[in-house]
C-alpha cells in the first residue's frame, strides 16, 4: 500500500488469515509486510493525507483516544496470542508498506534481540493501594483554650499520621514487589496513578510491570494473591497476562526514517 499506514507491532511470521477477524483503527483490515523472519502488523488509515499531527489532533479527546487505543490493543493481542511480538507506541504511521520494509530492514538486528527476549514471556501488572488518606483518627486530642492552637495541633496530629501511614505502606509495597520480583525476568516502575483512579480513602503505592515466564504466569499469580491476604490494610490488584508493553526497549522500535512518523505510545 502507498497510503499512510498505521503500525501496530513487530512479530515473528504467522499465518496471516488466523487475523481476518481481527479490525484495526476505524474497522480496517490488518495485514503484514514482511523482511526475513519479522513481519510488521499494520492496517491502512482510511483518510488520505493522515500525518502523526492529525491523528494527534484527532486522540485530542477521551471518546477518540479510548477507541484507537482500544483497537490498538485488540490488534497487539491478537498477535500475541499467535506470535512473539514487540508491542509499538500509540500512532506510530508510515508512509507506505515501502516505509514499513525500510523500518525493518534498518532495524532488523534490534528487532530479533527484542523478539528472542520477550519469546515465551508475558507482561502482568501489579497496583497496591494502601489507607494514606484515611488515616487520621477522630480523635481530636486534648483541647486547651486557644481553639487556633487546637486546630493547628489537630492539623500536625493528622499529618504525623499521614507521613507514618505512608511509609507503612511504601515498606509494606516495597516487600510486596520484592518477592514477585523472584519470579520475574524484569521489572518496571511506573508512575503511580492519580488520586481520582484510586479506590476511595487509599493512594497507589506501588504500580509495576514485571515480566514473567508464561508457564509462571498462573504461580506468580497466586504469589501475589498470598502475600496480599497476609498484608492487611493493603489491595493487591494483579492485570494480565498481556503482550508485553513494558519492556519493549527503545532501540527495538522502529527508527525514523524518511516518510517516518514515529507516534508515542500513551
């Protein structure tokens, strides 16, 4: 295809009609160009003349970005699911199947390092929120006859039991990452999510990505569903297995390149 193309992962090659069910952004079909042994998955953008400045323009709103980062994602698992494949960033376009070859042939070596690395592994997420906001008692305190003295020491009670319900919890999450990290091959710190995301009363403590031998996936699993029964005051929320977003290293992705334009995965 000449038209403007939008790349979705890197694979080694599959059966290209095991996708036929499978649509990409706004319903496209999906197909593969291939060079060697790696192929790009990717579907044609129905709108001629699409650059990365207009589907940014377009991902501008929450209704627009949920859905090509849904189809983005179907795409990527569907592949997953039939292949080693190195997940690329949200909008990542070329100019042309051409443009794809050129990406692959250029980064081939990277690819096949990234390819072999993530083969047989999966990405599971792992979210611990802790009672930080909730954790000042009701207790007021003695009072004395100064009511801006009370209120200022009320004030320095709740933040002492603020700081210490926090560290509490960053220990707690701390011991909790270490021994999943036992069963992962890699792991990886994200930010921690925004208060209005976290369940009422409590902060995200810990938000993490580790990669895990699959045949481990369902041991990792139940690691963490123990160490939060043991952990009270803690949620442990486990995501996954998914295509393994995580740990796909910069260099695997594809360069710019001539009529290249290289979108960021959000």
């Amino acid at each position: 295809m000449t038209g403007t193309v939008y790349t979705y992962a890197v694979a080694r090659p599959f059966d290209p009609a095991s996708l036929a069910g499978v649509r990409g952004i706004d319903g496209a079909r999906i197909h593969l160009v291939r060079y060697r042994d790696v192929v790009a998955v990717l579907s044609a953008l129905p709108t001629p003349g699409v650059d990365e400045a207009a589907l940014r323009a377009r991902l501008e709103t929450l209704e627009e970005l949920e859905a090509v980062a849904r189809a983005h994602h179907a795409v990527v698992e569907a592949v997953a699911a039939r292949s080693v494949a190195l997940p690329l960033r949200l909008a990542t376009l070329h100019r042309g199947d051409a443009r794809v070859a050129d990406a692959l042939r250029q980064g081939y070596e990277g690819f096949c390092a990234g390819l072999d690395r993530l083969a047989g592994r999966v990405e599971l997420g792992v979210k611990i929120h802790g009672g930080v906001r909730d954790a000042c008692t009701a207790d007021p305190g003695p009072s004395t006859s100064s009511p801006g003295r009370d209120y200022l020491r009320r004030l320095h009670r709740q933040r002492r039991q603020r700081e210490g319900a926090r560290e509490r919890a960053g220990a707690a999450a701390r011991e909790i990452d270490a021994a999943l990290a036992e069963l992962a091959i890699d792991r990886r710190h994200h930010r921690p999510q925004a208060p209005p995301l976290c369940p009422a009363g409590r902060e995200n403590v810990l938000n993490a990505a580790y990669l895990v031998e699959r045949r481990r996936g369902e041991e990792f699993i139940e690691r963490a569903r123990a160490l939060a029964a043991h952990t009270p005051g803690m949620e442990v929320e486990v995501t996954g297995p998914w295509a393994p977003y995580s740990f796909v290293d910069t260099p695997s992705a594809p360069s710019p390149a001539a009529g290249h334009e290289d979108g960021r995965h959000t």
